[in-house]
C-alpha cells in the first residue's frame, strides 16, 4: 500500500468503503498477541494514497486493556512515526477511527515488533 508516497510492504489497515451518507466513525480494531515476549512496536501511521481527500482518521494503541499511544488525527499526504513501548504485553490492540469525510484506509506502514 502507498501511503504519503512511499509504497509500504507490511501493513494492517482499516478503511471505510462504499455509502459514506453518515460517515460512520468506527472505531475498527485488531488484536494481536504478544506472548510477553516482545519490546518495541515500530510503524508509520497514514492515509492510503487512494484515499478521498477529505478522508482522515486516528490510530490508537492498547496494551493488555491501557493505552500507549495516540496519533491524532492523520491527512491525506502525512505520517506520523509510531514507537511503543510494548513490554510484558501479552496483547496488543491496533484501533482506527475515521474522522474525516469520504472513503479511504488508515494504515500503519512497515508495522514490526521486536524483542
């Protein structure tokens, strides 16, 4: 997936399709597990290129049930790096609201963890 530009090889996204009449919101989330054995969530948070202009959204990070992190809100055309602590995780849960209008994907780009 392109996001800002740059073609990404790994990553979890999330969008809205289809009849945007009421532009629902979401929130959307995964969940992933953890195991305790990792240290660090790395990624770079964005719009999908393909994305309406209007569109934008906010990408959240929870860790066994506390947030992380916050993006804020995300456009069209940026990123925002992600770096998260994650240790002694058993689960992480990747969640994405869509703020702005129109259709398009929230992503995070080249999404690894490590030990």
């Amino acid at each position: 997936m392109s996001i800002n530009g740059k073609n990404h090889l790994h990553v979890v996204s999330m969008g809205r399709d289809g009849d945007t009449s009421d532009d629902a919101p979401g929130p959307c989330s995964r969940e992933y597990n953890l195991g305790r054995k990792y240290r660090q969530m790395r990624g770079t948070v964005g719009v999908g290129d393909n994305s309406d202009s209007r569109f934008s959204c906010q990408v959240d990070i929870f860790v066994d049930g506390a947030s992380r992190w916050s993006s804020g809100e995300v456009k069209l055309g940026k990123t925002k790096p992600l770096n998260v602590n994650v240790s002694a995780g058993l689960r992480v849960k990747i969640e994405m609201t869509f703020i702005g209008h129109g259709t398009g994907d929230c992503a995070l780009g080249e999404l690894f963890v490590s030990t």
